[in-house]
C-alpha cells in the first residue's frame, strides 16, 4: 500500500503539480509583460502574494513527499490533513482576486 501511495505522489508532484505551476509562472509573466499596468492594482499584490504561498507549499510539499518516501513521518495525521487545505485557501483568494478585482 505505502509504495502505491508514494507512486501517486510522485506522479502528482511531478505529472501534474511541477507543469502546473511552469505554466502559471509562464502566463503570468506573459500577461505582465502585456499588460504592465496589472502590477499598480491592489488586488494583483494579493494575487501575487498568494501564488507566491502556492509555490512554497509546492516546494514544502515535494520535500514532505521525499521525507515520507524514505520513512521519515514527521508530520502527524491532523497536521497533514490541516496542511492539505492550505492550497484550497489559497485557490480560492486568487480566483475572488482576479474575478471580484476589489480595490480597483
């Protein structure tokens, strides 16, 4: 059971996770680039702030992942599913910023 887990995991950070977040980056320097003017707006600071926070649970979580894969469980059951809402949060800022636009 462990090793299925620790190859969907894999395949997630890597299939899924690592090309989502080079195509995020990609776009978001294209539309800066485009539209200059996006980076005055209040709202694309906290737009900005909370990809910033999406990327670094990416990289916390691919370091829980290779911890994990070698045994190393350092994170408890109630830890693990507290931290795993933490990119729906996060989600969910950036989809209000962009749609709501408040401070504009």
């Amino acid at each position: 059971m462990r090793a299925a887990y620790q190859v969907m995991e894999k395949k997630l950070l890597y299939i899924i996770m690592h090309p989502a977040m080079l195509l995020t980056l990609i776009l978001g320097v294209l539309l800066i680039s485009q539209n200059p003017s996006v980076l005055r707006a209040p709202w694309f600071h906290v737009k900005l702030l909370a990809v910033a926070a999406l990327i670094a649970y990416q990289i916390f979580a691919g370091i829980v992942a290779k911890r994990f894969a070698r045994g190393d469980f350092f994170l408890s059951e109630k830890a693990c599913r507290m931290i795993n809402e933490i990119p729906t949060l996060l989600l969910v800022v950036i989809v209000i910023m962009v749609v709501v636009k408040p401070w504009s």
